[in-house]
C-alpha cells in the first residue's frame, strides 16, 4: 500500500457550515482510521485547509477515500490536491 498527502481548503463560514455533517464525517474518519487506509488528519488553526494522508493501493483509490467523506459530498471541504508520499521516518 502506498500513502497519499491530502491537503484542501474549506468552505467560507466553515464552523457553521459544517455543524449537520460533523458527525457523519467524524465517524467516516473513525473507521479510515481504525481500518488503517487513514494516518492522520486536521484542519489548520485558521480552518482554512486541511492535512491528511491515506492509506491506498493508488491514487484513484485515495481520492476516492477523499470524495466519499460527507466534508467533501457536501461542500465543505472545496478544493483538495493529493500527491504520493514516500515516507522516510
């Protein structure tokens, strides 16, 4: 499995917009995670953009990991690059 580096950019006014779908992408995270096909992930201090990095067989794979979080389907993530990561520690 190779690892993908994630980062994208929120939505304008994202603490409220984001309030109906938290849960739901809380949970899709939850079992990425606990599935091991997601390392980490975070917003930065300002919560303009996003950081994480996947765990995927390719990168069609990854963005689809990517695109079936609800931050995604529901606008509140609205860019997003994804670029192979070799990890070296």
């Amino acid at each position: 499995m190779k690892k993908y580096v994630m980062w994208g950019s929120y939505c304008d006014n994202v603490l409220e917009k984001r309030a109906p779908y938290r849960q739901a992408h809380l949970d899709n995270l939850k079992a990425l995670h606990e599935s091991g096909q997601l390392t980490t992930i975070g917003p930065t201090q300002d919560v303009t953009k996003v950081f994480a990095v996947y765990v995927a067989a390719d990168e069609a794979s990854a963005r689809q990991l990517i695109e079936s979080d609800p931050y995604w389907q529901n606008q509140i993530w609205t860019d997003y690059e994804v670029h192979e990561w070799v990890q070296v520690y």
